[in-house]
C-alpha cells in the first residue's frame, strides 16, 4: 500500500566554526565552513541498520530495525517540498545491508540479514539475496543471490559494476571483493582487501576507499585505498582513531565520517588536498549505525541508534557549506 505523509519543515541555520579538539596532530581545515541545520522533518518510522541513497532528486531509506523489528518499508525524502512518501511490504525486511543507484532507474539493495524460520522459532541469518528496487513502479525483485551472503559489507557503483567490499560471513570478517557485472549479471572476485573487516567505503575519482570498520574482535583506525582501473588496493596512512558502526560520505573534496560504536558523537573529516584527518566539531547529534548522504550540496545524516538495547532514531540532520 502507498500512502502520502506531507510534513512542514522550516531551518535554523546555526553556523559552527570547524575546531579541532585537544590531542588532534592534523592540519586544520580551512576552506571552508560547515553549517548544522536543524530540521521539523523526521521519518515516520525511526530505524538503525538501515542503508539510504539517492537518486540526485529524491532520498530513499530502506529498511533497518524498528520499534518492531525488522522493517519491509521504505521512505522517500524530497527535500525540497518535505514530503514523506512511504512504501510498504516491497522490500525483504532486513539490516546491516547496503544499496547503490545505477543512475537510472534501479537500485540495488544487497547483504544484510534476515529473519529466517527454524522450526518454531525466528532466527536472524545473513541473507545472500540481490534485490533491485524500480524507482518509477514503486516496485521490487529479486534478480539471484551473492556468492555469499555477508552483513555490514559496503558497495560502490561504477561503470554498470558493483564493487561489494568486505562484511563478516557466519564467523569472521572477510577481505573479499566481489565486482557484480549489471549488464551480464555476473560476479567475479578482484583483489582482496589489506584487512578484512567490516567497513564503508566511498568513491573518489578513480579510487574506492575503506574508512575504518571491525575485524570481529575490534574495531579499526585503517585507510585503505583501491584503484579501479589497476584493480590494486594500497594501505594508506592510519586513521587517528578507530571507527566502526559509522557513516560516510564525500563532501566539499574531503570525507565526512559520523558517528562511532563507542564514541557516537565522533565527526572526522579527511581532506584530500593536505592527506590530513581532523576531529571536528559541527553539532552532530550522537548516534551509531545510521546512514548518509550527499544531495544538493547538504549531507543528510539519518537514523540510528543509541544504545545497546536498540533505540531506534527517526532523526534527520542536514549539514551544508
């Protein structure tokens, strides 16, 4: 069923100076600074684990857990009107997964897990099934399944591929790279990642980064860089700190890290131009496993949660230049 929720938003502008904290050994950015807009607009159904993109017009928030479980909806930003349209049972309910847009029509939503019956009871298992999302039908489908089913993997889309980037398998993480070929609906594995772990990754250029992530015992401070074209991933310089149960994305030239598993308030910001990390300070409110994005020239931070116990966030933050 597809139902219509319109909800008025206005912003206050609050401009925060990007400062370092004490201990922060990197160069301080200076080009630019960033503004935290506080918004009326929330989703209609709070969530964590989820996983967002969008399409350069509209925003798409897929499923995560909620105050019930597992959710099969999803909700559809349009940042310009505030309106909210939500879509219901389309969607495998699941979490820990992730999704691309091809730059058309689809959206590929893949990982994760799932509830799964065994016997009497309801078990959450990682769940290897492909689903495509068509943006103007409203509608979805499974095309097949990984060739193995992983949670808190990252994929990137570029040039009709998906590059599917490590996660954990029944019992630890993993360093392998599937590259899924769109157009001949075929999967082959690329060279593996340095460390294996779960992870974000983001696309710059030429490269794909991962930024961070949890080996299955700890969480991680490696930077790790692969070149598309060579098909060769290069260890880079470490994180000052470790990152897991966080967000990433790529603004203004530099990335734009959200949130941590331990420390929720955690906001770094890499510049490409100095090769530099820095701690900053932008009236990020605290969460751990929500998800980002960049449209319009605004990062939208959505979701999350808390605590251990499973709050589940129905917070949209908006940050811009």
């Amino acid at each position: 069923m597809l139902t219509k929720t319109t909800q008025a938003f206005f912003s206050l502008a609050i401009l925060i100076l990007l400062t370092s904290l004490t201990g922060c050994t990197s160069i301080p950015i200076k080009e630019s600074l960033l503004t935290s807009q506080a918004f009326t607009l929330k989703l209609n159904h709070g969530r964590y684990g989820h996983t967002i993109v969008n399409n350069s017009e509209h925003i798409f928030v897929f499923g995560g857990s909620g105050k019930h479980g597992l959710l099969s909806n999803l909700e559809i930003i349009d940042p310009k009107t505030g309106i909210i349209e939500q879509v219901n049972h389309v969607l495998i309910p699941r979490r820990y997964h992730t999704a691309v847009w091809d730059g058309k029509d689809s959206i590929y939503i893949m990982g994760g897990m799932s509830a799964v019956t065994c016997g009497k009871k309801r078990r959450l298992l990682r769940d290897p099934r492909i689903e495509v999302f068509d943006i103007p039908s409203r509608q979805s489908k499974i095309i097949g399944e990984m060739p193995a089913a992983r949670r808190f993997g990252s994929a990137q889309y570029y040039d009709d591929k998906i590059f599917f980037m490590g996660g954990s398998r029944q019992y630890s993480a993993t360093s392998t790279v599937g590259i899924y070929d769109v157009t001949k609906d075929k999967w082959k594995l690329t060279e593996k990642m340095p460390t294996p772990k779960d992870t974000k990754t983001i696309q710059y250029g030429q490269y794909l980064f991962a930024i961070g992530g949890y080996n299955g015992k700890s969480p991680l401070n490696v930077f790790e860089r692969y070149n598309i074209t060579t098909g060769k991933w290069q260890s880079l310089a470490p994180i000052p700190q470790t990152l897991s149960a966080h967000s990433v994305v790529v603004f203004d030239n530099k990335i734009v890290s959200f949130g941590d598993y331990t420390e929720l308030d955690n906001t770094l910001i890499y510049d490409f131009k100095t090769e530099a990390w820095q701690q900053v300070t932008i009236g990020y409110l605290p969460s751990r496993h929500n998800a980002a994005t960049v449209l319009n020239n605004e990062i939208y931070v959505i979701g999350g949660t808390t605590d251990g116990s499973g709050s589940h966030l129905d917070t949209i933050q908006v940050f811009g230049l």
